[in-house]
C-alpha cells in the first residue's frame, strides 16, 4: 500500500522534524539576534546540510548496514581503511548527550500536554506561563518523571523493534502539526504582529554576527536534519534503488526547514503581542509565551492539548531516531540483544540526562562557561560533535569513496548539480565547517 518512497520520507521526516525545529529553533533566532542568524541557518541548510543529507542517504543505501559498517564496508570497497567507521561512533556518542537532555524536553512537551488535558477536565488556566514554567524547573522530582515517562515511551519502542508502526501514524500527525502551525500563524497575524514578527525573524542586523552566532546557525542546521548521527544512514540503508535520493533529500529538508519558519512565524507575534521581548528568550521561549495565546482564543484549552501532544509526538519519532543507530551498532557486535542494549543505552542517556535536570535546581550554581549544565551539553554535543561528524562525511564522500559509488547512488542529477555536490563535499563543506569550528573554539 505504502510506496516505498513514501515510506523512506515518511521516517526520515519524522527524524528531522522535533524539538529542534518548534522548541529549539525559534528560542535560539531569540537569543542569536533574529534575522541575521535566520539566514545563516538557511544558508547552512542549503550550503552544509542538504548535500551532506545526500551524502548520508547514499553511504546508508550503499553500505546497507548500521552506520558504523556501511562507512567502514564503504571505505574497504574504495581501498581505504575500515577506521572511517569511527565517523559513525561519534555519531553513536554525540547521540548519547544529545537524547540525554532532548528526553528532557521532551518531558516538558509531555507535561504541558498533562496539564491542558487536566484544564480540559476543570483545573485551573496556565494564568502566568513564565511562573509555571519556572516552577517547573525548579522541582527536580517533576523533571525528573516525566524525562523517565518519555525515556520509557522512546525505549519501548526501540527496544520492541516497532518504529515502522509508529512510522505510519507519522504520515497523519505531521500534518496535523503543520495545519496547528498555520492556525497560529493566523491567530498571530489577528494579534496585529506578524509583519513585525517577521522583520525580527528576516531582517538581518549584520552587527549581532559573531562566531558563536554562527557557529549556533551551523550546529542547529545539523541538529534539525538529523545529521552526522547515523540516524539517517540508517534509514537511507532501506532506500530501495532506483529511487531518487537527491529528490527524496529536498523534500526532507523542505519539510524540515518549513516547519522551523512556520514555528517561528506562529511565536513571534504572539511573543510580542503579550510584551514579552523577542530577544533573549532561552529554552522557556514556547513554553513562556503560547499559553497566553491558548488563554485567549477559542477553543484555547484544546489547542494547547493538541500542540503539546503533536509536539510530543514530534519529539518522540526523533528521539527513537537517536537511540537507534546506537542499540543496532551494539546488536550488531554482538554483545547485547536488542532489547539489553536499547535499555542500557536509555538507561545512560537517562542518568546523564539529570545531568540536565539539576541544573536547573540543585546544580543551579554550577555553569560551565557561564551556561546552565543543559545549555552546556547542547553545545558540545550540536555545535562541535555534530558538525566535526559532519565533516567528517563530508571529506570521506568527497575524498574516500569510489566515484562509480556516487555516480551509481546519484544517477540522474545532472552533471552539473553532481560536480558542484562533489566540490561542497571536498572543499566547500570542509572548509566552512573548520572555520566555524575553530573560531567558535577561539
Ligand atoms: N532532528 C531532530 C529535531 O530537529 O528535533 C533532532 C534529532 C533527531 C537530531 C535525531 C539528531 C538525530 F539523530
Ligand atoms: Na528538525
């Protein structure tokens, strides 16, 4: 019933599209000054991670593994050392830090969703969104129960092998995330804000660029799609042949990058209708502002239950995308059965997460380089590990594999389209990436 490109679309779609776009995305264009770090994202969307994106495919459809084997298997073919397979544990280990405090969130997403299903049922309205929400933070015992409830419902899932049924509900969900976008935007556009919404969104103030700026732009462009994680080698590793991956490719990352706008343009008036300043929003920007909106509009309590309940689901279908490569990499060694590894990876990526969690309360005072510890890990883990892992596909597609691979793997992109790909993997990707890296580092 399915074809089969739909399908692949379907899950790496539902890898892509989470947290990073709705929760992550808007507060960092908060914090990094607005326009100008828009459109630095949108340029390493289109300049870093969609070609890397195809890269990602192509080694997964080749190799036909766990990442960690189809890089290795592929460098072997091409007469180069299996070590390349290391790309793939970076991505395994940048998976564990990223999941520990992505679970996290997704708690947060799970709780709001509790709370407007008990409005729903007579509980008291969200009355001030910046109090719960700091109320919130400040109780380790209630962060730290629902990081557990979404650490179970992602490691059930893993560790019972049905990501493909959940697959499936992606197909209905997703959209029904993108229509709850458009109704905010709507209602945004009633509150009288959206033309200013957008200028802070696209208006660039060259000024407020600095390395870290870029940097941020950078690493969120590999966060959002899902890059340099394995995640997607493994899906493309069920890409049937014969089926386009440069098309397939765009259409993720079109979905991917509409879905960020759509989240922004839906915030950001209802951020400055209720006077709350656009800039320096942090991690409590969605969570701070749109029960305000849900307070005021018709229906508000079922649309706050319906976004936060997508936006869980959202979240979800990635963070199964993040515990997967590294639960296959183990069964494959043959160390552990599924279910032994899913759990001790979960169990990890957990206890790591609260990590994250006292940060907020008891380990409030403890702020490596002057952020608090959740802030922390997202920077180590999105902003250096994803993109040195980007990197690194980038220089061993360009540089490693086999010409006949690619040509194989990317029949029908025009030549011209394959040797610019081809330049971006050997020079442009490298280049850019290092830059970043280095300042960033300075
Ligand atoms: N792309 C997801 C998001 O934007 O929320 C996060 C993510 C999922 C990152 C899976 C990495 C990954 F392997
Ligand atoms: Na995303």
């Amino acid at each position: 019933m399915w074809s089969s490109r739909l399908a692949f679309i379907l899950a790496a779609t539902g890898s892509a599209v989470g947290l990073g776009n709705i929760w992550r995305f808007p507060y960092l264009a908060s914090d990094n000054g607005g326009g100008a770090f828009v459109l630095v994202y949108l340029a390493c969307i289109a300049v870093l991670g969609l070609p890397i994106l195809l890269s990602e495919i192509l080694i997964g459809r080749h190799g036909r593994q766990s990442p960690v084997n189809s890089l290795a298997s592929t460098a072997e073919e091409s007469g180069a050392s299996r070590v390349w397979g290391g790309a793939g544990l970076n991505g395994i280990l940048a998976g564990v830090l990223i999941l520990s405090f992505y679970s996290v969130v997704g708690g947060w997403t799970l709780r709001y969703a509790w709370l407007y299903l008990a409005q729903l049922f007579g509980a008291d309205p969200i009355s001030d969104p910046a109090a719960s929400f700091n109320g919130m933070l400040a109780s380790a015992g209630t962060l730290t129960f629902w990081h557990l409830l979404f650490m179970l419902l992602t490691v059930g899932v893993v560790a019972l092998g049905v990501e493909k049924g959940l697959e499936r509900s992606v197909k209905f969900l997703m959209p029904a995330l993108f229509v709850l976008l458009l109704v905010l935007v709507g209602y945004g556009a009633t509150t009288g804000h959206l033309g200013e919404a957008a200028a802070f969104l696209f208006k660039p103030d060259w000024s407020k660029v600095s390395a870290s700026v870029v940097a941020s732009a950078m690493g969120q462009a590999f966060f959002t799609l899902s890059l340099a994680m394995g995640s997607i080698i493994t899906y493309g590793a069920y890409l049937p042949n014969g089926i386009s991956i440069p098309r397939v490719g765009v259409t993720v990352a079109a979905a991917d990058t509409t879905v960020a706008l759509l989240a922004g343009l839906a915030i950001f008036p209802i951020v400055i209708a209720f006077g709350i300043d656009p800039a320096g929003g942090g991690p409590g920007l969605i969570f701070n502002s749109l029960p305000l909106a849900f307070n005021e509009m018709p229906f508000g309590t079922v649309y706050g239950l319906l976004f936060f309940v997508l936006l869980a689901f959202a979240a979800w279908t990635s963070s199964i995308s993040l515990l997967e490569p590294g639960t296959a990499w183990l069964v494959e060694q043959g160390i552990m059965s599924r279910r032994a590894a899913s759990f001790s990876l979960a169990g990890l990526c957990w206890m790591l997460g609260l990590l994250s969690v006292f940060g907020f309360n008891h380990l409030a005072d403890v702020r490596p380089f002057g952020q608090d510890i959740m802030t922390f890990i997202g920077l180590i883990s999105n902003d250096l590990m994803l993109p040195f892992g980007g990197l690194l596909i980038a220089l061993f597609t360009g540089w490693v594999v086999k010409e006949s691979i690619l040509r194989e793997q990317l029949a029908g992109l025009p030549q011209w389209l394959f040797t610019l790909w081809r330049w971006i993997m050997r020079i442009v990707a490298p280049l850019l990436v290092l830059m970043v890296l280095v300042n960033a580092l300075a």
